[in-house]
C-alpha cells in the first residue's frame, strides 16, 4: 500500500514563497485600500493601494484577472482547453491576450533550452501534483508523457493570432507564468487609474509599485523554503519591481517518504532534483520573473544563473538543500539575511 500524504493544494499565505513583509515598517495611510479573493488562478490574491484611486483599481485588476482566469487556465470552456482538445487536429485563434503570453511562455522555452516548458501539460497531468489523485508514476509512462512535451511544437501564427499543437495528445499549461502576467495586468491598471502606491500579492508573486506611503521601499520577505519550517531566511527591498518565488514548498505530496513537488523537469520527467529548494527572482517584469524562476529552478544554480545573463536586470536568490542562499550581484547590497540556520554562500 503506498503511502501518500496530500498536502492542502489551495496555496494560503503561509505556503508562498515571497511575502510582503508589511509589518516591517509601513504604515497603512488613511488612504490605503486593499481587496482580497481566493478563486482565482488557484491561489490567494491580495492587492493594496495606498491612493484614493485604489478602490476602482482594485476591481478593475480583479475583473482583469477573472478575465486570464477564464481563458488561460486549463479549466473547461477556456481558450487553453479548446487548443489543447485540438491537439493534433488544428489551429485555434485566440484572443490577443492568449497568444501574447504563448508568445513569451515560448520565448522562455527557447531561451531556457526547454526546462520551462509551455507544453509541459501531459507530464502535470500525469503527476497530478496539485490535484484529487497525485502519485508517482512508472518510468514507462513517463517516457511515454515525455514525447508529448515539446515547445518546438507548438505552432504560433502571429497573423492570424493562432496557435496548433501538432500532435494529438500534446497541452499547454500556464501554471508557470499566468499569475506573472496578472501582475503585470493589475500594475498597468494601477497606473492607468493613477495609483502610484501599491502593494500586490498574486499567491507569492509579489510587486512593489512606487514607494510605501513614508517614501521607502517596499521590504519583501523570501520564505524559508524548507518544508516543515516556517518564517523567512531574508529580506530584499525594491521599487516597481517584481519578486518572484518558485519552491518546492508550494505544491508537492510525499509518497514513500519522497517529496514530490511540481515543477517538473522536461528532460527526465520527475520533480526537478538539483539541490535548489527555492528560486526567488526579481525583475520589472513578473510574467519574465514567473517564468525565470520556475526555468532557473528546473535548471538549477549554474546553468540558471547563466540563463539571467540573457536577461539584463534580473537579480535572483537561489536556496541550496545545504542551507546556502546565493545572491546575484545587484542585491548583495540589499539582501538582508534574517535566518541563523542559512549563511550566504561564496561566488
Ligand atoms: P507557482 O505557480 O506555485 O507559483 P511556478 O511559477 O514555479 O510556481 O509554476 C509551477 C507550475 O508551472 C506547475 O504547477 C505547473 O503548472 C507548471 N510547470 C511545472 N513544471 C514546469 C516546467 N518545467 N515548465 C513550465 N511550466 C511548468
Ligand atoms: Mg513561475
């Protein structure tokens, strides 16, 4: 009888793996004004405002956000449902928004050599990490699962706005870079509507707009990774910035007293193995963070280093299974090591 353990999937406050350390010194103005909902792209979504514009940014974001929800997810009836059930057999056009974001999921594939994968869907849904029945499948079906993951095959028509994945069977999943792209929907629409101030928190993906209220910066906390513990190894502090976490700790089910999370490595086809426990990466972009930090991940701490050299601005913090927390170049000034049990690691 194998023995699984499922761990609560709904990702709470507590199993992100950036938060906003708001205790740490802002003062909600008078002005502030924050929405909260938990059905959408399955996670915790919290976005605060610190102008007397926010109230109709926040429900603007929020109407936005339903929108990426209905056709991005793979939830039946989305546009992603309708391109994946014609697999093999033909192209599906798409909104605009749709295709923009398989524009970049598949620019991130080719850039990262295919360890984020936008057509990672058959081999997620054979784990099922995040859903009723995860379990580790037999080597065999994964090999077969394997064949159906392959970016170079998804076929994109920017004329026309379609998309076609060429063999039955295949799916996209954007698991890994939908809540990036909410993020930066909501900051455009914060800024449309004027809002200057802004605190937003998609599940982890977190993004400090402007400066808090007293004119500092925004202080984002990256969780201790480690499963069974609590609280964060640190602290970094940003503007118009996104900050970006992927980890073990926030999907995963333990069979045989093995972990298995959900990112999973396309060249193997198992929860990537590579001594990481968390990627946190920050960039002025999040659906760019999103997607790094899910590729860097699957790549781990050299080759996904490497990978940030292709992308100027981008810092990150990787977190070693040895309690080492290694800090690109531009935050060794701001990282703030809160955690005795991690230590910095050498260049
Ligand atoms: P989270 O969504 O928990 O914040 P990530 O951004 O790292 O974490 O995304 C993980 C999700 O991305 C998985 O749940 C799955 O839907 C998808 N995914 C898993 N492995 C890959 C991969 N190698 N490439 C692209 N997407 C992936
Ligand atoms: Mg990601």
């Amino acid at each position: 009888m194998k023995n699984i353990q499922r761990i609560c999937l709904c990702l709470t406050a507590l199993t992100v793996g950036s938060l906003f350390l708001s205790a740490c010194g802002a003062k909600a103005s008078d002005k502030s004004v924050s929405g909260t909902r938990d059905d959408l792209l399955g996670t915790v979504i919290t976005l605060t405002a610190y102008d007397k514009n926010g109230e109709r940014a926040i429900d603007r974001s929020f109407g936005r956000i339903a929108d990426i929800h209905r056709r991005m997810t793979t939830g039946e009836g989305s546009e992603i449902a309708e391109l994946n059930e014609r697999s093999g057999a033909g192209a599906v056009a798409l909104s605009s928004d749709t295709f923009a974001l398989l524009v970049c999921a598949g620019e991130v594939s080719r850039s990262s050599g295919g360890a984020f994968d936008v057509t990672i869907g058959p081999l997620v849904r054979l784990w099922d990490v995040g859903g009723e029945a995860p379990t580790v499948p037999e080597r065999a079906r994964i090999e077969d699962t394997l064949s159906l993951v392959d970016y170079s095959r998804l076929e994109l028509d920017r004329d026309n706005e379609s998309a076609f994945l060429s063999q039955k069977g295949m799916s996209v999943d954007l698991g890994g870079i939908a809540k990036g792209y909410a993020c930066d929907e909501s900051v455009r629409i914060f800024l449309e509507d004027g809002v200057s101030s802004a605190l937003l928190d998609l599940g982890g993906n977190i993004y400090g707009l402007g400066r808090k209220p007293d004119g500092s910066l925004w202080k984002v906390g990256v969780r201790n990774p480690v499963i069974g513990e609590d609280g964060v190894v640190g602290s970094i502090q940003v503007s118009d910035r996104a900050v970006v976490t992927s980890g073990i700790n926030e999907r995963y089910f333990i069979e045989d007293g093995v972990i298995c999370h959900h990112i999973l490595d396309p060249g193997d086809g198992r929860p990537a193995d590579n001594g990481l426990l968390s990627v946190t990466i920050i960039n002025e972009s999040s659906v760019i963070a999103d997607a790094l930090s899910t590729a860097c991940f699957v790549l781990g701490m050299e080759k996904g280093r490497a990978l940030l050299g292709q992308y100027p601005g981008t810092e990150g913090i990787f977190i070693t299974d040895e309690r080492k927390i290694l800090v690109t170049d531009g935050l060794k000034d701001s990282f703030e090591l809160l955690n005795s049990g991690f230590s910095l690691a050498e260049q």
